[in-house]
C-alpha cells in the first residue's frame, strides 16, 4: 500500500526557509496510530492528512499531527495543503475549505500567488501572575504574559526575543501548548515572534501559523491597525502578512515544494 507525500515549505518563497510540512492527501482516513507514526517517521513539525468530503467538491476533513501528538490548529501544514492542491493536484477552485477540530478553515489564492488563511481570532487573555518556571524555562523575564491556547511572552524589542535561549528541559512543566516569545518589530515589520512548543515534541518551530491567531488579535488592539506585517525569526525565519476581521484572522504567505514521493505502508 502507498499514499502520496509532499514536502512543502510554507512561508517561504525559497527553499530551505520558513516552515517545512510534511502533506498527506488521502482518499479515506488511516487509522490514527498508522497516522502518528508516518509523523513521527517523517519527523517534520507537522505531518498534514486530508481526505474530501463526499460531494462537495472544494471541501476537505484535515488532521495535523507533530512527531508526537495531533494539535488541534496548525497553520503552516493547513498553507501547505492547500499549495499541494492548487500544485500538485490540479484544484480548480478559487478558495478550498478544510473542515477541522477548529471548525472551517478557508484558504484562498490570491494573484500574486500568495495564499491566506482564514483562522479563527484567540485573544490571549492577561495572566496575574508569570507561570512558574516560564522565566527559567525562557532564560528572561517579559514584561508581559497573557494566555490562550498558547502563553504569550512580551518582551521590549526583537532584540531580546532573538537573544533567547530557552531551557526546553524547563519549558516541558508549562501547562500549555506552547509558549510565543513576541515583542514589536523593525524595518516594515509590525511584530515578531518565536515558538516554543517541546510538550508536543517541536524545541523551536519555524513559523507558526496557528500562534498568528493570539498574535495578530494582540497587537491589532496594542498598534491600532488590523492589517499587519509579522515576521517569525527563528534560525529559518518566515515573513507573514496579518489582518483581523473580527472574530477571524487572515494569515497570508507563500509556499514551495521540496520534494515529493510515496509512502510504502503495511497492508
């Protein structure tokens, strides 16, 4: 038995930057534990899963998966999938639509050839007080920390967020997805982050679609503007285009592909 693979990097307009995803299109779904393995085995940030919906033309069920647990939003395998069909796989439509755990998500294509997400909006609530271990777990203290899926660390200037060197040994003990390491941005760029997520098996992920939910609600209300520019800047670095829209967020990027194959499977 073999499935198709894809290796995209999204948010990216080269290889070898933003975030590399691995995308699966499947016809019926594989068991769940058949699906963990083949990401942990290709042991990228995400392995995507798509199937269609039966007669509904542009529509898909989607599951992400990290090399050691599924999520319940991922952006950057979601910007991937959606390269893979208008690419690979001769799509036709102008927008798909992905149904998941985070209800619909659509995607569309835009002329430029750069694709938007369509996500919902998280605000990140403020906490009262630092979770234990955070400071130790990112080697600095932020000015501010506020929460929703993820934690949100403030820190003054892109300076600091690109200084950090967390302990990941600490950062496993907070009790949240992940932790987003954000300040204020330089040179065209509104904000900046880093993500941190070791309890579901990623040190450092590249770029970070799903955090861009958190992100673009709370700098939208700090810099009163909706449409922003962001940029991931860890070691790889990609470079997003952010608006809100209310409850939603628009997540613009592009994508490339690497490398495509098969999976060869156990009957």
């Amino acid at each position: 038995m073999t499935t198709p693979l894809y290796h995209i990097d999204a948010f990216a307009q080269t290889p070898f930057s933003g975030n590399p995803a691995g995308v699966c299109p499947l016809t019926s779904w594989l068991p769940d534990g058949l699906m963990q393995q083949i990401a942990a085995e290709n042991n990228l940030a995400e392995t995507a899963f798509f199937v269609p919906r039966a007669e509904a033309g542009a529509e898909y069920e989607i599951r992400w998966f990290t090399p050691a647990a599924e999520v319940d939003l991922c952006g950057h395998a979601t910007l991937a999938s959606a390269h893979v069909l208008w690419q690979h796989l001769g799509f036709a439509h102008e927008q798909v639509t992905f149904h998941s755990q985070s209800g619909p998500l659509r995607v569309r294509r835009e002329e430029s050839g750069r694709l938007v997400l369509d996500f919902p909006s998280r605000p990140p609530q403020p906490l009262t007080a630092h979770p234990t271990g955070l400071a130790d777990g990112l080697r600095a203290t932020p000015l501010h920390v506020l929460a929703a899926r993820d934690l949100v660390a403030v820190f003054s200037s892109e300076a600091e967020v690109l200084a950090l060197k967390p302990d990941f040994a600490q950062l496993l003990g907070i009790e949240y997805l992940g932790v987003i390491a954000t300040a204020p941005g330089s040179g065209g760029v509104d904000f900046v982050s880093r993500f941190f997520a070791p309890r579901v098996g990623i040190n450092e992920d590249p770029v970070t679609g799903s955090a861009h939910s958190t992100l673009i609600p709370y700098w939208a209300a700090k810099l009163g503007k909706n449409a922003l520019r962001a940029r991931q800047v860890s070691p790889r670095g990609g470079d997003l285009w952010c608006a809100l829209r209310e409850d939603r967020v628009d997540i613009g990027g592009y994508a490339v592909t690497y490398a495509l194959g098969e999976i060869h499977l156990p009957a």
